[in-house]
C-alpha cells in the first residue's frame, strides 16, 4: 500500500502559498503521482491551470490531479459513504441548518477539507499529496480544524443535544437546568433555531461516530505532515509570520522550512526587520526565492523560475 | 430642542464604516492605517480594527492590542476581535443580563456548541462593527471604523452570514439582528473598498465585486490600485510601514468625500 507523503503549505495573506504549492506539486509530478488541493476559498489555483469556478478538479497530466475543494459534493459524498440508507440520509440532508452548510454559511468549511484530504490519503493512488491553505489568521485555522470539531462531536455535547423539552414535568433536577440554558439560548437566538438545532444534532447523530474517525484520522495526517511555511519579503508579512510560528510551535507544530518569498538584497526597513526574523528561527532551515519583475502564470513558468532557487 | 434634533441627525448620518478588502497580501492593513491617518486629519476620531484569530497588530504597533480599543495618538485608536471575545460580548448584550450570559456560557457543550455554531461568530463581529450605527449600546466614541477585513474569499463568507441566518431563524432575536446589520451594510454609512495591487485589473475583485452585490446586496464604492503609477503609487521605502502610511494617507481624498 502506499502512504503519501503530504506538503502543506501556510503562511499569510498573498505570501505566496499558492505559487509554492503548484511549484512543488508540479515538479514532484515529473516523477510521481501528486493531488494538489487547495482549501482557500479564494481558490486562486485555478487560475495557474485555467479552470473555472464551477470545476472541481481538473485532470491536468498522467500524474498530477487538481481539487479545488468543492464543499457541497464533499458534505454529500461524505453522507453517502457513512449513512447508506437513502431515507436516514435525506432526513439530515432536509433539516435547515444542514442546508445552510452548504449555501449561505458557508463559513464553517474544514470538516469537507479533512475529508477531503483523509480520503485522498486512504485512495492508495498517489505518492504526495500538496496542500495549499487559506491565510493563517482569517480563518480559524485548517491545523486546528480537526480539534475544534472533534469537541462539537463529543458524546458530551451529544448527549447534551439529545433533549425533549416533553419530558419536563417529570424531569429530574439535570433536566431542569438544561431547559433552563435551552430557554436562555432560545432568548438568544429565538425558540425555533433552537428547536432546528436539537432537530439537527439527532439527525446526524447516525454519522457522530464516522465524523469522530475521520477528525482523528485527519489530525494524525496534518501532525505528520510536513509543514512549510511562506513568508513574503517585507515588514508586515515577516512580522505577520512571526506571530504565526511562535502560535504554532506553541500548540506543538513542527516546522520543516521557511520560505522566504520575492526576495531582494537592500537595506530597506524589510532588512531590520529580516535580521531579528532570522536571529529568532535561527534553529528553522530558510529557503530564498528572488523577487521577480512579473510573476509567473502557469505551472511550467514557475518551474523554470523557482526550480534553481529552491532544490 | 430643534437644535439637540438637528444635531442628533447630522451625527448620526455622519457616522462610517469603511470595510477594505481585497486579495490576500496586497496591502490591505497599509492602505487601512492610511485610511485612518487620513480620516484623523479630517478631525474624525477614528478605530482602526482587525478581525483574527490571534491578533497581528500586537506584532505591528509593537504594543499590546487587544479587544478594547487601544489609544495610538490623538483621535486614533486601533483594536483586535476575535469571533469568540465578539460572542461574549453578543450575548451578554441580547439577553440583557451579565449573570444570564454566564450562566448560558458556563455549560461546557454549550459553550461548545455556540463557538462552533455556523455563522455566530460572524454574526456577532458585524454586530459590533455596526453597533453604532444600529444605536446599539452606548456610542463608542468614534466617527469612524475602519475595519481592515479578510481577504476576499473570506470576506465574502463573512457578509453572507446575515442571510443566511435569516434563513434558518423564523422570528427572534437573531432573525431581527441580522435583518438590521443587512440594512446597515446596504446602507449609506457602509463603504467598501478592494484593493489590487498590480496594473491589471483583477478578475477575482470584479468577481468578488459582483457577487456581493448580486448575492448580499452591497455596493462596492471603489476598487483601488495600490502599485507604482496608480491611485495609491506605493514605493518601497527606507522608512517604517507606518511611515509609509502616513505618506499615502493624502490618496485617500480622492476616494472618501
């Protein structure tokens, strides 16, 4: 069986994540079998290999497949493979807030990534899988995603969820106090998404214990994987990606290089600020790629222009 | 009393809130401190606000951020929310009551389960974007916010929210929020800028542009270009960021009348 080897690439806003990512997925797939997914909804991979927003993924050679991360097909695969039955499914698909997952709030988009990703890794088709990331601080982060949402689908909150109001008057003291907390959150947000909620958490509860095995799954991917991070050549994005490792060696992340993008030699204000980035990662290995005039727009210009800076 | 009126008017249609966005790493919290610089000239007390998980502007101002706004000079106050610190504050301010928000929060799968409930988090920094302009609360204290947002994708999620709400609450208070926080962001007081940075124009902010307008409704006042020859002609410099703002601050004049 193979196990791929998975590169994800973080760093800030327009550091050049992208770029990277197509770069080593590109060249790794003049050898090797290599998905290159992208997580951030702005999704500006497509653009390197012309795809449009509705795609969602493109067959670009013998060895290289691109995903843009399509949420709906994701969520629906994902029920599809865990809830067999077409009528326990269609029930979960039905309730209100399932459906807002997948239009308008869209905001809550890493359980289909992981999913995503657990499933590519488990396909036994490719060597590497490239992974390129929203901007560190927008979101909450895709590392954490995993954590986050195995708290959500603890049997804690489940059993919690599990409550018929009916049964109040012979409720026990437990029962009381909850009511009470559901009545707060009905004050809150109003009685009938309460209602939807409860609704919602016994829906899915067929799928708690799948959704659990595919959250641990993840997390063990993303710590094993290796971790590169891009940084931009100026005063902002160095300080951006100061607080961004020092965040993620705190919560255990391990680091395997940095890149520092659109490089240039000067003695600007980025210089100062370069020399104290570098006294502070002293023990983190940097990799430099030279600031170019125009930036290159397809996978075969990024190889030739970043292939000599980074082997 | 005609004159406590009068003034009543004119300070409220007075008040803004400048939304700035754009592709990630283009410039957005240069151009926003600008922004600012050039607002406080104008003699309007100002807030400068991130959104972040953990905060960026610590790092920037070299001083400590946080959710309370800090005082940078005179008339200028920058501050860092976080969804969660937003939340807190959200729902302490709806349900009326300090100890019933404490009490609602002090259950663990509660607590869980509104941290990680779609949209709230979203919800509740509109909110308090829009707050005074909703007349929420007492007034902050400011003429104007200027919210250094995320990055386009991002963003477009984030103003999604309050539909999408509506959508799923009939009636309550999370259904009248939204509803409120839309209008404001529909509104006059809102003004939205994307900025690119390079001389071509951008497909992904005429899309982003589109869309906002076509799914949510709001109105984007300008797309700006901040490169060598256009509207803000950004330079590499040997001074500081925050130099470097208050050397573009004066672009501003053409975009904010």
């Amino acid at each position: 069986m193979i196990s791929p080897k998975i590169k994800i690439f973080i760093g800030s806003g327009g550091v050049g994540k992208t770029s990277l990512s197509v770069f080593y997925a590109y060249k790794l797939s003049k050898k090797h079998k290599v998905k290159l997914i992208t997580f951030d909804p702005s999704k500006r991979l497509k653009d390197f290999f012309n795809m449009m927003d509705s795609d969602t993924e493109k067959v670009v050679s013998d060895n290289l497949l691109v995903s843009l991360g399509n949420r709906k097909t994701a969520l629906k695969s994902f029920l599809k493979d865990f809830i067999p039955d077409q009528k326990t499914r269609n029930k979960v698909l039905e309730t209100k807030i399932f459906q807002s997952l997948l239009g308008d709030l869209s905001v809550s988009q890493d359980f289909t990534s992981l999913y995503e990703l657990v499933k590519s890794h488990s396909s036994e088709t490719y060597d590497y899988i490239v992974i390129d990331t929203p901007p560190l601080h927008n979101s909450s982060s895709f590392l954490q995603g995993a954590k986050t949402l195995e708290q959500l689908f603890s049997a804690k909150v489940f059993k919690f969820m599990n409550f018929k109001p009916k049964s109040f008057l012979i409720s026990g003291l437990i029962d009381r106090s909850r009511s009470a907390l559901f009545k707060t959150l009905g004050r809150l947000t109003g009685q009938d998404f309460v209602s939807e909620l409860i609704l919602f958490f016994e829906n899915i509860s067929p799928i708690r214990i799948g959704v659990l095995k595919v959250l641990r799954e993840a997390d063990k991917l993303i710590e094993e994987a290796e971790l590169n991070l891009v940084c931009a050549y100026n005063e902002l994005s160095l300080r951006s990606n100061k607080i961004a490792i020092k965040n993620l060696t705190g919560k255990g992340f391990h680091i395997a290089d940095i890149f520092i993008n659109k490089y240039f030699e000067g003695d600007g204000a980025e210089s100062l600020v370069f020399e104290d980035f570098k006294l502070s990662h002293s023990n983190l290995s940097f990799k430099y790629i030279p600031k170019l005039d125009k930036e290159p727009l397809s996978p075969e210009a990024l190889y030739m222009e970043f292939n000599d800076a980074v082997v | 009393m005609l004159l406590f009126l009068g003034c009543f008017v004119v300070s409220l249609g007075y008040m803004a809130l400048y939304i700035l966005s754009g592709k990630g790493g283009v410039g957005k919290t240069q151009l926003s401190m600008a922004l600012a610089y050039y607002l406080k000239s104008l003699k309007r007390r100002v807030l400068l606000v991130e959104s972040a998980q953990v905060s960026q502007y610590s790092e920037f101002f070299s001083k400590e951020v946080g959710f309370k706004p800090v005082r940078l000079e005179a008339n200028l106050s920058v501050a860092s929310w976080t969804g969660v610190d937003c939340l807190g504050e959200y729902v302490g301010r709806v349900l009326k009551s300090e100890s019933l928000a404490r009490f609602l929060l002090s259950s663990g799968p509660m607590k869980t389960l509104i941290n990680a409930a779609p949209g709230l988090k979203e919800i509740a920094i509109l909110g308090k974007l829009t707050a005074d302009q909703r007349s929420i609360n007492m007034p902050t204290g400011f003429d104007d916010i200027v919210f250094d947002a995320p990055s386009s994708g991002h963003l477009l999620s984030m103003l999604q929210v309050p539909s999408g709400l509506q959508k799923i609450v009939g009636v309550g208070p999370m259904k009248k929020q939204s509803h409120e926080i839309l209008k404001i962001l529909k509104g006059d007081g809102v003004k939205v800028f994307l900025i690119e940075n390079s001389s071509l124009a951008s497909v992904e902010l005429k899309e982003l542009s589109e869309k906002l307008q076509s799914q949510i409704g709001v109105e984007i006042h300008s797309i700006v270009n901040m490169s060598k020859d256009a509207d803000f002609p950004y330079i590499e410099s040997k001074v500081s960021w925050l130099e470097t703002a208050k050397d573009l601050a004066k672009f501003w004049k053409e975009f904010v009348v």
